[in-house]
C-alpha cells in the first residue's frame, strides 16, 4: 500500500471562462506541483470545487492526474460526494485508473447519525479490495456531520483498508484520539495549516493542504525540518506559513486560483456560483505577497 504522507496539496481544479474543465491547464498544475518536491497529490477535494463537477468530469480529472504523475508521487483521488452510489462509482474508477488510494468525506448537508455514518464507510470500503487504501475526511465545518474517533474505530475494525484519515479541522484533542486509533497504527493527515507543528510533533504522518497547491515550498521545509528535528527552522517556516494563510483568505479558493496565476500557472477561473477575484483584490493580493521573504 501506498500511504499519504509529508506533504499533499489539495489540487484546484482549472476551468475556463464558460466553465468548462481544462485538462491542459490541469497537466501543467500536476507538474509545477511536482516540480516544488511535494511528496502525494490529493485532487477533487473541497479545494478541486468537487461537488461542482458531473461523475464525468471527476473521472477526467483523476484520469489525467494519475497518468501525468506516472508513479512519480502517490495520488489519491478524493472521491466524496451527495449521493452514495456515484461515491461507489468513483471509487471503482480510481481504482481501475491505477490511483494510489482514496479519500471519502463524510455524508454532506443532511445530518447522520453514528450508525448511519459507519454503514456509509463500510458499505463503500467493503466494496474495494482490501489492500487499496481508503482514507476518512472529515471536515465539519463543510460537511456538517462530525466522524468520532470512537465511530472512525468501529469503521476500521470491520474493513482493512480504511488505513486513515484526513481531518481538517482544528482540533488537536481529536486529532490526538484519531491518533490511537488501531492501536496507533492509523494514518493522520492534517488539514489545519496554521497547526501543522503541533500537528507534526503529534505524530501526524503528513497534511493535505489547499495553501500547499499554491505555495508548495514552505510547506516542504517544514516537513523536512520536522523529519531533521529542526525545531527552530520548523518554526521558522510554520510563521511563513500561516503569513501565506493569512494572505489567502484562510482557504479562499478564488484567492488560491489568483495566486497560482502570478506564480505564472494558469489555472483558468472559478466555476459558478462562486466568483473569480476583481481586478482591485488581484492588485492588493500581489503586493501582499510581496511582504513574505522565502
């Protein structure tokens, strides 16, 4: 099995002005990311505008993701969705397409309770070959349904490939019982960027992250710092950081798209509802950006 681990940018999804997915512009991401020394790649997620896109278009997406990262870093294709039977079949694709692994959100908008939960990942989990790895993603403030430890147990006891979880939310208590789970055997990726050296000194084995996909470096050194016990460097790059955070809006995906054009890759415009940024916010953006010495 191939794990998530180190760093992982949560992928934007590019699409040009009539809303229409540009894969080209998707091939050029996949490299520059690469490119920046990122360890795996995590596309579709909340980041990748997932819920925007028809089963078809997420299937084009992974399809070109995986074959350009050709092995080159391990690719898990987030396959979450509203309804349970495209989930399932999104899930049968990565697979087929040669993905490394999956992640699922949890059930969106309409509450579950804790049984309805644990069916939902088991019913699709057991549905997978048992050494194709399934990761939990809980992100409530999206989602609205929070996954206990207790429930993320229950869920990995009864199928082997629920390897881990990614939680992006933050709440280092939690992440510190996700932690235990398995007896301290289960994968924990981090999504809470401004935390990520607690996260790390914590145990966690890497971060899925949509500041990562715009500014991969930063995010890098901090993993290399933790691996070298680096501690002063570790803090030294956490600061940069949450300064990038802080500049993008704590995960304002329009803002991430902006930056990614100054950096020089294109990756198109927003999808509709949500907006691209005015000419106005473009403006301040770059001289913000001009503040972060790296």
């Amino acid at each position: 099995m191939k794990y998530l681990q180190g760093v992982t940018p949560a992928m934007v999804t590019p699409f040009d002005k009539d809303g229409s997915v540009n894969l080209k512009k998707l091939v050029d991401l996949t490299e520059f990311l690469i490119s920046k020394g990122v360890h795996c790649l995590y596309p579709l997620g909340t980041t990748g505008e997932m819920l925007k896109l028809t089963v078809e278009e997420r299937k084009a997406v992974a399809e070109t993701v995986v074959k350009t990262a050709n092995g080159r870093v391990t690719v898990n294709i987030h396959v979450g969705d509203t309804v349970q039977k495209n989930v399932i079949e999104l899930a049968h694709h990565a697979l087929k397409i040669g993905a490394d692994g999956i992640g699922i959100v949890t059930p969106i908008y309409f509450s579950v309770n804790d049984q309805e939960m644990e069916n939902f990942y088991v019913e699709i989990a057991s549905s997978l070959p048992d050494d194709f790895p399934v990761y939990l993603y809980n992100i409530p403030q999206c989602a609205s349904n929070d996954l206990s430890s207790q429930v993320a147990q229950r869920i990995a006891d009864r199928c082997k490939n629920v390897v881990g979880i990614k939680y992006s939310y933050p709440d280092i208590l939690k992440t510190s019982k996700y932690l235990n789970i398995n007896n301290e055997n289960f994968k924990v990726v981090f999504g809470a960027e401004q935390l990520l050296l607690p996260a790390f000194a914590l145990g966690c084995d890497g971060t899925v992250s949509g500041v990562s996909g715009v500014f991969p470096e930063p995010f890098v050194a901090l993993y290399n710092a933790c691996q070298e016990n680096d501690l002063e460097k570790a803090r030294h790059f956490q600061k940069i950081i949450t300064h990038y955070c802080e500049i993008l809006k704590n995960g304002s995906i329009p803002h991430f798209k902006e930056a990614l054009r100054l950096r020089g890759v294109d990756v198109g415009y927003m999808r509709r509802p949500q907006l691209d940024i005015t000419n106005e916010e473009s403006a301040a953006l770059k001289e913000e950006l001009k503040q972060i010495k790296f």
